[in-house]
C-alpha cells in the first residue's frame, strides 16, 4: 500500500508539471480559449472548489448531483480528447507533402525571376545602343552653346574694351558708368581662360582702364575745386557728378582717397581760424566752432550737395572729421592750459559739446561711422525710450523710485531731463561722446565742484535745521521726513545724470564715492547729532485721581529726563528720514551699477551707508524707548515705598498704576502719529518697549516687601490692570482699534503672567512648606533659587526658615532646571525672564507630598477665585 501511494504521488507530480505552463503561454491560451470555469485556472484548487460546491452541510444531500455532473463532464472531455488525438493521426504525412509541395513552387518563382532578370539586362543594353547617338548629340549641342556665348562675351569684351578706352579720353563718363559695369561682369566669366594670352591681356587692359579713370578723375576733381577757376565753383558739374558714379565701381580705395581728400579741402579753413594759438579756439568760444561748422554744412549742400550720390553722405563725413580734430585739438589744447580751466568753464564747454552731439545726432544716422546696417535703426528709437524713462523718473518724487511718496516733488530736478535723453543704457547713439569724450580727463575738477556743492548744501541743511527745527505733521502730509532729505538725492540723482552723460567710468566712481562720504556726514551732522538729550523736568503729578497720597507726593518731588512733544517729534522726523534715506541710497546704488560700465559695478557699494542710515534708526527707537521708560521710573519707585505690610483692603487700581497708564496715553499717540508712515518701526518700539518695561516692573515687584498677602491681591489687581493697558499699547488713544501684533502680544503675555505667577506664590500659604515649594516650582517652574529667595523675602520669611525653605527647593527642582541653571551662569535670577508652563517636578514626589501639595492650596485658590471674579468686574 504505501508503495502505491508512492507512485500515485509521483504521477500526480509529473502529471502537476506537465500541465503547468509559463505565463506568456498561458495568457495566449485565455485570449484563443476564454474561459471562466474555475476547473480552467491556472491556480484552481480541488478544496476550494469543493467548498464552493458544499458551502454548508445542507448542501451534501445534493452530492449525488454534483457527482453525476462532473463524471459527465469527464466523459465529455475524455469524448473530445479522443477525437482531437484521432484527428492529429494523419497530420504528419499531410505536413511534409505540403512542405514538398511548396519547395517545388519556391524553386519555379526563382525561375521565372532569373529569367526575368535575363531579360531586362537584354532591354537595358538595347536602350543604351539605342540613346548613345542621341546623348553625343546633346553634348555636341551643350558644347556649342557654351562656345557660341563664350565669342559673344569676348566680343563684347573686346568691343567694351575698345569703347572705354575712347570714352575715358573723352571723359564721357555717364556712359563710361553703364559700360564699365557691364565689361566687368563680362569679364567675370573668363576667370577660368585667364591662362589664354589674349584673355590676359584684356583683363590687364581692363585693369589699367580702371586706374587711369580713377586717377584721372581725382585730378577732374582737384583741378575742379583746387585749381585757378576753383573760386568760381567747378563749371563742370555735370561730368564730375556722372564721375561719382564710375568711382563707385572703381576699386574701393579711390572712393575713401577722394572722399578723404575732399573732406580735408573743406576743413582746412577750420584748422586755421581755430589753431591753438588763436583766441577763438578756448573753451569760452566753443560755441564758435560749432557754429562755423553748421555754416560750413549748409553752404556745402547749397554749392555741391548735388554734386555727389546721396549714399556717399558727404554732409556727414565732414561733420565727423570736423568732430574727431576738435576732440584731438580740445584735448591738447585743454592739456596745455589746465590752470586755466575751472567747473563753470568746463560745464559750459561740456554742455554746449553736449547738444552739439544731441543736434548731429538727430540730422545725421552715423551710418559712415558703423558697418553694420541694424545699428542705425537701433540708435534713435534708443533715445527716445531713455527720454520716456527719465520723464517718468522726473514725475516720480523719489529721485531714483517711481512709486513713491514724497512731498518735494520735483525739487530741483527738471533740468537733467533733457540731458539724460541724450543716452540710452541699450545702445548709445554713435555720436554720444564722440567730442565730449576728451573732458574726461578733466572731470575731477567737476568732481572736486560737486564735493564743495555737497559740503555747503549740508551746511546749509544744518543751519536749516538749527533755526527752523523738524517738521511736524500736519493735514495729509504722512511722510514726516526732513525736506533736506529729499533736496540731497534730488542732487544726487543731477549730479549722477551729468557725469553718466560725460563718463560711465573712472569719474563716476569718483562720484559715488563723493556720495559716500556726504551720505555719512548727513547721517551724523544731520540725523545723529540732532537727536535730542534727555533733560531732567518736573514729573507732573495731574491725573492721578485716586491715587494714595503717598504716591502723589513722591512724584511731585522727583525729577524725570523727559522729552518733550516737540522733541518727541523731531525724534519721529529723523527715524522717518533714516528710513527714507536708508531705501533711497539702495535705489542710488542701483542706478550707478546700472550706469556705471560693467567692469567697475563691483566698485559701486553703498552697503556701508544704508547700515549707517539703521543705526540711526535703531538709535532713534532706542531713545523713545528710553524716555518712555524713564518717564514711568517715578511711579515704579513710588510702589516699593508704600506700605504694603499695613494694608487691610483690596480697593482699585494704586496710583502708580494710574500714573503709568496717563503718561502711556500722553505720549503713545503722539509717537503712533509721528511714526504712521513708518509702521514697522512704530511696531519695533512698541516690542521694545514692553521688553524692557516688563522686567524692571518684576525686579520692583520683587522690592515690595514685605507683602502681606491682601497687598499681595492688590499687587495682583494693579499687574492685570498693566497687562491690560500694555496689550492695547499699539492702538492705546487711538480712534481705530488695530489688532496688536502677535509677537508683540506674546512678549506681553508672558511677561505679565510670570509677574502675576509671583504674586499667586506670595499669596499661597507657607504651610506646610513642601507644598509652597511644590507651588513655586508649579508656577516659576524656570525659575531658579535666586527667584525663590526673592519670592520669600517679599512674603516676610524669616532668614532662619527661608535656609531650610532654600535647601528644600534645591533638592526638589528638577535635575534638568538646576542643569539649564548651572549652564547658563544663574541667569534664572533674571527679573525679566518670562513664566512658562507647569513644571514636570510634582512628578518626582511621593504619593504622600503629592496629596499635601493638592490639598494645601485650595483655600488660597478660591480667594484667587474671587479676586479674579472682582478684576473682571471692574474691568
């Protein structure tokens, strides 16, 4: 038995791997054979089949059935197999006689294309017998054709030849201009006969026909304009006008040594009424020059504008050659005579250079001056959007900004518009510079002019400021910055424009580096030293109502450092006018890199100012905040001097409180509205502010003692009435309620809540004493022992109790806190630091200390309670 059993497995096995097919083969049988019998799956499973056939045990009374339905199904396949095994007997011999029939029909097609092949080689070798003659033909015919034009080209070379060696004698030169053009593209299609003789030598003739027109004309024209009838005008105008045409096929050459010759002809009267050694020719006559030139232009396109193509440009060229001499002669003349120049001198003779420039630039293209033909139509539309662009930045009243807001629009500014038009940061017109370029070396003279400018202007500012102190706002003006302010970049933005005009090198560095030295004098002798000081005043005591008597009289005694409204504004004035200057001189530095050639931007760096221009700014902030906090200094010392150990009743809010609120009103709206231009640095003071507030309020909380703990609920009354006025100081006075700042109102938030943590440990009872430490770390739990001594020095500890009150807490706080505390040299004393969340250290205590801990404080929290209740209340 177990030897079949054996065998029976081991057939089932083979019998498993035969009918187990790869994937490819069994996913082509399922698209030739669909099917969706579960007995046709590739992973069908006997168990699970007959579970699907007997899902319950009712269904077993149907075995028979389903036994009788499978073995019919078996008989059915077993039907079929037989059949196809039947069918598949016969299909060997049927397969190799249609392989044999089908090698006999492969070999009869090959046949047939052989012979095919045969036959289409025999057409092809008839059909080149047939076309050979016809092919000689048509060469015979290409040949003649090529041979009867080549006589015709040389007969017309020869007759051309002939014709302009007559023609040049006689000087006919309007047809020597058609025929010579003809004789050349003639001669262009002999380049391959040129080893022929008689070729050669008509080409050679050709070529001395050629230089004895040009030579022949040249001494037409010299005798024309040079010789004994040249004052009269040349009387023959015609043939020299048909000249130009027969010079414009000549070689290249003739046409530059005649246009050169004439264009020095024309200027030669200029080289001698403006020689070095003639009055004329200073700088204060320049005008002269230009205006001889002008004279010079129109005579020539009266007298011989006709005489020449309009493409040679002959107004032109003159106009440039007269430039390049008066550049070259400007130059050594103004070298020789240094001493003489000053900036009026040098101005004028720049300005005038300039619109000279800006003139010829709009009567001539420059095409004589570019070879590429684009350059011309770039250079004028060019101009006109540089003048577009200055319009705009004339209208802005920021010199260097479009959009912004300034109330000295314009100041100073509508001159350069005209000169900045005369450049464009694309592409410059050829005759930018072309004269003016040889005041360059002299710019330093402009240079040390702007510098003297400069240093009076901000004398001047001075004195303004002296005698006429800082704006104050008034109807829609929300700038509040120092109208010097604005007339300084005006003069920058000028002066910036005339120099990138004459140079956009070495002297426009020069310039910036002018700015950088008047940017910094404006920071200190403007903003830095008109920041006003401190003075000691009388503390007003108005205002304090309820306030107790003891408070009233310490504050009519003291003496405060108090600003002033005025100089409260002028504070405000000068943090606008750093902030302005700070983002102008930004927008300056952007301007000269744009200006300046490429490969000096990197010496363009006003970095160093704009920092100069937030010192003052933080410095102005600085002061505010100061005087504010110097101001509440009164009513902060009047709280640690009333007797909080005598008091027997909670009542309003203390005096001093009331004291800190009025002078909060009197002098937040004043700095909001100086400041409203300014946001952002109104918002830095407020932060600051309260920073700096809050933990001188803590450490004189802490100099309250000793407290008993009714003062110590008044304490806790007075703090939530501060956090109350501290969290509205952005909008305190103001008609529109703003919401404060989030980072703000979190400095605020966690201040005043670690000074009302320290009253609610006040106010805890000091028995049993686990349970007041287990409070303290509760509530301080990032406070350290300093803090706690603090805390029992106001409840009125004795030094005996507070040693083992101090031991207990050491050993209870946590190791992490005493860790944070020895890592950061006890900064846990400081006033300032803000109270946290709970303290993970009730954690470590034992069940029996954790009971006591919770039970101790219950009563102090229902009188919390209610304290609580009566705040709200009066609020």
């Amino acid at each position: 038995m177990a030897t079949t059993t054996e065998e029976d497995d081991f057939v089932g096995d083979q019998l498993e791997t035969l009918l187990t097919f790869p994937a490819e083969v069994q996913d082509a049988i399922e698209q030739v054979l669909p099917s969706n019998d579960p007995l046709d799956r590739p992973d069908f499973n006997p168990v699970d089949y007959i579970n699907t056939l007997f899902p319950t045990e009712q269904s077993l009374s149907s075995i028979d059935d389903v036994v009788g339905k499978i073995r019919h199904k078996i008989w059915r396949l077993d039907d079929e197999i037989r059949n196809v095994v039947r069918g598949q007997t016969n299909v060997g011999e049927e397969g190799r006689q249609s392989l044999e029939e089908a090698q006999k029909a492969i070999q009869e097609l090959f046949s047939k294309i052989k012979d095919i092949k045969d036959k289409a080689e025999k057409s092809e070798e008839m059909v080149k017998e047939i076309t050979r003659d016809i092919k000689q033909l048509d060469h015979a015919k290409r040949h003649l054709t090529a041979s009867i034009t080549t006589l015709n080209h040389l007969h017309m070379l020869v007759g051309g030849v002939d014709s302009l060696t007559v023609m040049t004698r006689k000087r006919q030169y309007g047809e020597v201009a058609n025929l010579l053009q003809g004789v050349l593209n003639v001669l262009e299609h002999f380049e391959k006969y040129m080893e022929i003789p008689q070729i050669k030598q008509l080409a050679d003739r050709v070529k001395q026909i050629q230089n004895e027109l040009g030579n022949q004309i040249t001494a037409d024209f010299e005798e024309a304009f040079q010789g004994a009838g040249a004052k009269y005008g040349p009387g023959n105008q015609r043939q020299l006008h048909d000249a130009c045409y027969v010079v414009n096929i000549l070689e290249p050459k003739v046409k530059r040594d005649l246009l050169a010759w004439f264009v020095k002809l024309q200027l030669n009267e200029y080289g001698l009424l403006f020689a070095e050694d003639q009055e004329v020719a200073w700088l204060d006559k320049i005008d002269r020059r230009y205006a001889w030139i002008k004279r010079a232009l129109v005579d020539f396109e009266e007298k011989f504008g006709h005489l020449f193509p309009p493409d040679w440009e002959i107004s032109e060229r003159i106009c440039v050659e007269f430039c390049h001499i008066t550049k070259k002669e400007l130059a050594k003349l103004m070298q020789r005579r240094r001493t003489e120049i000053d900036v009026k001198l040098l101005l004028f003779a720049i300005q005038r250079t300039s619109n000279f420039e800006a003139l010829i630039a709009k009567r001539f293209t420059g095409v004589t001056m570019q070879k590429p033909a684009t350059t011309q139509s770039k250079a004028e539309p060019t101009l006109n959007k540089t003048h577009s662009i200055s319009t705009q930045e004339d209208d802005s009243t920021n010199p260097f900004e479009q959009d912004s807001l300034n109330p000295f629009e314009g100041a100073g500014d509508g001159k350069a518009a005209p000169e900045e038009a005369k450049t464009s940061p694309d592409g410059q017109s050829p005759f930018a510079g072309i004269i003016s370029q040889c005041f360059e070396a002299h710019l330093n003279i402009y240079i040390e002019n702007q510098d003297r400018n400069l240093s009076e202007l901000l004398n001047r500012f001075q004195q303004d400021i002296l005698t006429q102190g800082t704006p104050r706002m008034d109807g829609e003006d929300h700038s509040n910055v120092l109208p010097s302010c604005a007339d300084l970049f005006v003069f920058y933005k000028k002066c910036m424009v005339q120099c990138s005009q004459l140079s956009t090198g070495q002297p426009l560095i020069d310039l910036t580096r002018t700015f950088q030295k008047y940017l910094k004098e404006y920071a200190h002798r403007i903003l830095l030293a008109n920041l006003p000081k401190l003075s000691k005043e009388p503390s007003s005591s108005g205002g304090l109502g309820s306030a107790s008597g003891i408070i009233q009289n310490f504050l009519k005694e003291g003496e405060v450092a108090k600003l002033s409204e005025d100089e409260q504004c002028r504070v405000c004035s000068l943090l606008c006018t750093a902030e302005y200057c700070m983002e102008t001189t930004q927008q300056l530095e952007e301007k000269l890199r744009e200006k300046v050639d490429p490969q000096l931007r990197n010496a363009v760096d006003l970095s160093a100012q704009q920092d100069m221009f937030h010192t003052v700014i933080s410095s102005c902030i600085q002061l505010l905040v100061q005087d504010l906090e110097s101001a509440t200094e009164p009513a902060l010392t009047a709280m640690t001097k009333m007797p909080w150990s005598t008091i027997e009743a909670v009542g309003d809010q203390s005096g001093y409180v009331t004291a800190i609120t009025a002078h909060l009103k009197q002098n937040i709206p004043v700095i909001r509205d100086n400041l409203v231009a300014s946001r952002k640095y109104f918002t830095q003071f407020s932060v600051k502010f309260v920073s700096s507030f809050i933990p001188k309020f803590i450490g004189t909380l802490y100099k309250c003692r000793p407290t008993s703990t009714v003062a110590a609920e008044q304490l806790l009354l007075d703090t939530h009435s501060l956090k109350t006025v501290l969290l509205e100081l952005p909008s305190l006075g103001s008609q529109v309620s703003r919401k404060a700042p989030a980072s703000f109102t979190k400095i605020v938030v966690k201040g005043m809540t670690k000074a009302e943590m320290i009253l609610k440990v006040v106010m805890s009872p000091q028995n049993p004493p686990q349970a007041f430490v287990d409070n303290f770390i509760r509530l301080l739990n990032d406070s350290d022992a300093s803090d706690f001594q603090r805390v029992l020095e106001m409840k009125g500890v004795r030094r005996g109790d507070q040693s083992s009150l101090l031991d207990m807490f050491r050993a209870r706080m946590p190791v992490s806190t005493i860790m944070a505390n020895m890592s950061g040299g006890g900064s846990g004393g400081d006033a300032g630091r803000p109270a946290g969340g709970s303290s993970a250290a009730t954690t470590t205590n034992s069940p029996s200390q954790s009971s006591q801990s919770h039970q101790a404080p219950e009563p102090e929290s229902s009188r919390i309670r209610k304290l609580e209740k009566l705040i709200k209340k009066r609020l």
